[in-house]
C-alpha cells in the first residue's frame, strides 16, 4: 500500500514539474519574451508533455503585460497574453507570413524539456471547430 501511495505522490509531482517550465521566470528572460510578445502578432499553446495532440487554435495578442507572480519571491515575473498567463515552454510565436510557429521559450532561452521548436499550424484552419492541424519538430540531436 505504501508503494502504491509513493508511486501515486511522485506521478503528482512528476505532473507538476511538467506544467510550469518556464512560467515563472527570472527578469531578463521576461523581458525578452515580452519583446517578442508583440500585439498583433498570432499565438497558439501547445502543451506535448501534458498530452495534446493538436496545438489550439491561434489567437492574436491584444495585450502583453509582465508581472511579479509572488511577492514573496520578488526575482520572478509571469508573462499574461490576452489577460491569461501562459507557459512559454507551451506557446508558440508565428513569426512572419508563414504557418511555422517558433517555440517561445527557446526563442528566449528558457530551458524546457519535451517540447518542439517549432511547429506548423494551418492558418486557414484558425477558424474551424476541429481546430487547426499541427506538426511538431523536435530539435535533432548532433550527429543523427
């Protein structure tokens, strides 16, 4: 029973660890994902670790603020699109015309595991129920 509860307890904090990489973060970093963050420009979350399968569907950003999350621990600051704080590990920038969508958070050096670098979502999807299509690319380790 007592292994039963362990194994339960670790896939808890297993989970936890997986849902906020790069949510909290230090100044510098913020910073630069707020100047990337610009208004106008088209966003989409994609979480892999947590199991999603399709990226949703794009929105644009109206507004980016950057806040501290917790004043007890004042050297970290949150990113908010839209009134929502967001992952960068999980949200993707469409950077030009095309529907290639780059991953935040190693846009910025913001160490996350088990995510793409980028991924395509069909712009002209955008607006069906079914929500876009999405193909991700991981990042090839040398010499493969």
């Amino acid at each position: 029973m007592k292994l039963v509860l362990a194994a339960a307890a670790l896939a808890l904090v297993s989970t936890a660890a997986l849902a906020d990489q790069c949510q909290w973060i230090d100044a510098k970093v913020a910073a630069r994902a707020k100047a990337l963050l610009k208004r106008g420009a088209h966003v989409s979350i994609f979480c892999e670790p947590c199991g999603q399968k399709t990226a949703a569907v794009p929105m644009k950003i109206v507004d980016v603020s950057m806040k501290s999350p917790d004043p007890a621990q004042p050297q970290y600051r949150e990113i908010s699109i839209n009134g929502h704080d967001i992952d960068l590990a999980y949200t993707f920038l469409r950077r030009g015309k095309t529907d290639t969508f780059d991953n935040v958070a190693r846009l910025v050096r913001c160490p996350a595991t088990d995510v793409s670098d980028k991924v395509t979502i069909g712009m002209g999807h955008a607006d069906q129920k079914k929500g876009p299509k999405t193909r991700a690319r991981q990042a090839q380790a040398p010499g493969k």
